[in-house]
C-alpha cells in the first residue's frame, strides 16, 4: 500500500509541477509579444514622423497586428507644433519599415514632409 502511494503522490507532484511550468512559459511568451508589439509602435511612429511636417506629439490610442497580413493598424491623435490636433488610423509594415496608408482628417495637421535633396 505505501509503494501506490508514492508512486500516486509522485505522479501528482509531476503533474504540479509541469503546470507551473507551463505557466510560467505562457507568461513568458506573452510579456515577449508585448515588448515586441511595443517595439514596432515606436518604429511605426518614427516613420510616422518621417511622413508628417511639425509634429509635436504622437498619442497612440490602438496597436494591434493583423495575422493574416503581418501588417500593423493603428489609432492615433497626432499634434502639430501649433497646438492642433487630429484622431486618424494608419497601417504600417514592420518588414518595409514604410506606411501602409493612412487616412487624411485634416490637411491642415497632417502636412506631408517636404523631401530636400542635398546637392
């Protein structure tokens, strides 16, 4: 009787214990995604900034990935050095470091950056 015991409690520990272990993987992975996600938000914005003249400040309301075409979307309320504000959505693609297209609410903020070619 004592050897099922302790064969019973062995296989219960084990299964415990390879419990927290999976758990504890989860998370894991879970935090990488995030630090990833938060990675190519500020890449996206960079590029963002690169695209836009007079930006003052960029608050980004939603980032998410779209799976099924590995492009990024995102809501953001961009601000012009004048104090003017604008809510719009853009996609971004991380591989091409490029905007994917963004919606134009108003001309006014959302100036293009003039492209200057060094002679």
């Amino acid at each position: 009787m004592p050897r099922k015991i302790r064969k019973l409690s062995l296989a219960i520990l084990m299964i415990i214990t390879l419990g927290i272990g999976g758990k504890v993987y989860m998370d894991k992975r879970e935090a990488q995604k995030q630090q990833d996600l938060l990675a190519v938000e500020k890449q996206s914005v960079k590029v963002l900034k690169n695209t836009f003249a007079d930006i003052k400040e960029v608050k980004v309301e939603q980032f998410e990935k779209n799976d099924i075409t590995g492009s990024y979307g995102a809501l953001v309320t961009m601000t012009n050095t004048k104090g003017n504000s604008v809510y719009f959505d853009y996609s971004f693609w991380k591989e091409r470091n490029e905007l994917g297209g963004y919606s134009v609410e108003n001309r006014e903020v959302q100036k293009k950056e003039e492209i200057r070619l060094l002679k």
